[in-house]
C-alpha cells in the first residue's frame, strides 16, 4: 500500500471541515493523514478537537505581524510536521505570494460558492440576492489571484423559497463536509491514478507535431508520421506483466544506455518486458518527486529519435 500523504491543516475557528478531514483520514483507504493542525488564532476551537485526537498543533496570533512574518512562521510549522500538502480549512487569512509559491500545488481550499461565481466573502448572501436556484460549494487549489485556482470538485446546494444566509450557509456546510475528504484523497493519490498519470502523459506527447495516438498490444501509444506509415516513440503502461509500474515506455540511444539508467536510478527507471530488449526504457511514474518536465524532455527526445525531418523543422521553429 502507498504511504499515506501528510496534510496539514490551516484554520481559524471553530474547525469543523478541519474535523471532517480528520475523520475521514481514519477510514479505510483514506491516502492522508492529517499531522498538523495550525490557526492564526490561539483561542480556535478546532485546536482542543485537534489536541484531543492526538494532533500536532500550532497556533499563532498574527496582530502585530507583517503579513510575510506570519506566513513565513506558518510555513515553517507545517515544513516541521514533514506536510506534503496544506489544506485550509476556515483560514481566514489572504496567504502572500512568497506562501502561495512555495506551497504551488500542494495547498487547498474550500470555498462556499460554486466558483467562478461570488469569489470573496458574502457568497450566500449574494447567492440569494441574484436569485440563484442552487448555491454550493468548491474546493480549489489555492493561487495568487482570490479563489480563482483550478476547481477540483463541487457540490451544488438547493436555495429554498424564502432562505437566509444563515439557512443556505447551514446546508452549504453539510456539503463542505462531504466533498473536501473526497476531493483532497482523490488530489494527494493521483500519482498512483493510472488515468490521470495516462491524461498527463497523453496531453504532453499530443503537443509534439504530427503526432496520434493509437493502441498497442492493449495499451495506449503515440506515433509521429501519418496515419499509414507512423512510428511509435512513446507507449503508456499501467502495470503491465504483473509490474508494479505505471510508467512511460520511451526508446533510448542504446542497451548500454538504458541499462546504465536502470542501474543507477532503479527508483526512476526500469527494463520494460518485450519492449526493453528494443532499447525502450521504462520510466516510472507514480512515484513521489516524479518531474514532468522530465518527463516531457523524455517524450521529445524519443520522438526525434523517428520523427520526419518536416516535423523536426517544424518542432524546432515553433
């Protein structure tokens, strides 16, 4: 089984979706476990929850703080408690952007609208007032701009006849504690998700000239060339011959080559069956640290390997 994902969690009141990551960590086949418990307030609530389990707190006030000392301070607390991820929770503090970069990917929130409608505060209110028929809920990765990062999941809330804030703000919470375990175990384990590893390698190696996908051997490929006489540079595996890979088969410049890779990063490299005694490698993705990037080089360098010299021409002016 994989390691769990560990997930601080920022918050500064009562804690109630902090509580309902919680419990939802301790259920089987959760990916995370939440190690920290942080609020810029010492009084929050949530924290003598948190304590009570037997979770990590920190807690600190941030009157009188520049804005860039607190941050600094909360990022500390959650790099000390060995987080992969941050998920706020209730944190009532505009993160600076020094936070947001250092964290870029790994730090979520939850937001009662349906985004992109009503960023910001007041979003019941400004629900009801716009006659909507439904509000809800959103989990988002957080980024520079407010509320305004990819939307991961939603849940959409019924407005009844006659709804105030507090009404639709009860019901939207009830929501809130349904969607943000679902969502953020679905976020930390996609690096063991075949379909999403399969969509990212897929959008990447599409972006290559006169390329197109086509099934080899029951697995997805990529050719480059025409649909009639096209060479495959690159192959998807998820797990393929009872490996434990989900890995992208990508051809090498020789066996001295692919077996010097194997040898000194085994972690990240492997000899794929049938396909390696070809020359192809197999590069292992999920994985922790995996690097896209690398993954990218790889996808053009196999595809130089047989691509037509038009499409090299074409690569290289673009």
């Amino acid at each position: 089984m994989a390691e769990k994902a560990r997930v601080a969690v920022f918050i500064s009141g009562r804690g109630t979706n902090m509580a309902s990551l919680l419990y939802a960590s301790r259920l089987p086949g959760a990916a995370y476990e939440i190690v920290l418990v942080a609020a810029n307030d010492p009084g929050a609530k949530g924290l003598a929850l948190a304590e009570a389990e037997g979770i990590a707190t920190f807690a600190l006030s941030h009157k009188g703080m520049a804005r860039a000392d607190h941050d600094a301070a909360m990022s500390s607390a959650a790099k000390k408690a060995d987080a992969d991820y941050i998920a706020l929770a209730g944190y009532m503090r505009i993160l600076g952007e020094a936070f947001v970069e250092e964290w870029a990917g790994r730090l979520l929130n939850i937001h009662p609208s349906l985004l992109p409608k009503y960023p910001g505060l007041d979003t019941h209110a400004r629900a009801i007032a716009a006659g909507d028929s439904h509000g809800g809920v959103s989990v988002h990765l957080v980024t520079g701009e407010l509320d305004a990062g990819e939307v991961l999941g939603q849940l959409s809330v019924a407005i009844l006849v006659g709804d105030t804030t507090d009404d639709l703000a009860s019901r939207v919470l009830f929501a809130e504690h349904q969607l943000y375990p679902q969502v953020l175990n679905a976020y930390v384990s996609r690096q063991h998700d075949g379909e999403h590893l399969l969509a990212k390698v897929r959008s990447l190696a599409l972006t290559l000239p006169q390329t197109h996908e086509r099934e080899s051997h029951g697995s997805p490929g990529w050719r480059v060339g025409t649909e009639a006489s096209g060479k495959y540079f690159a192959h998807f595996a998820d797990r393929h011959h009872g490996a434990p890979h989900i890995a992208l088969l990508v051809k090498t410049g020789s066996m001295d080559e692919l077996l010097d890779l194997v040898e000194a990063q085994p972690e990240v490299y492997f000899k794929p069956a049938y396909y390696g005694a070809s020359g192809w490698i197999g590069v292992i993705l999920n994985r922790e640290g995996l690097d896209w990037q690398d993954v990218a080089d790889w996808l053009e360098r196999s595809w130089r390997s047989v691509a037509p010299k038009t499409a090299v021409r074409s690569l290289d002016a673009a």
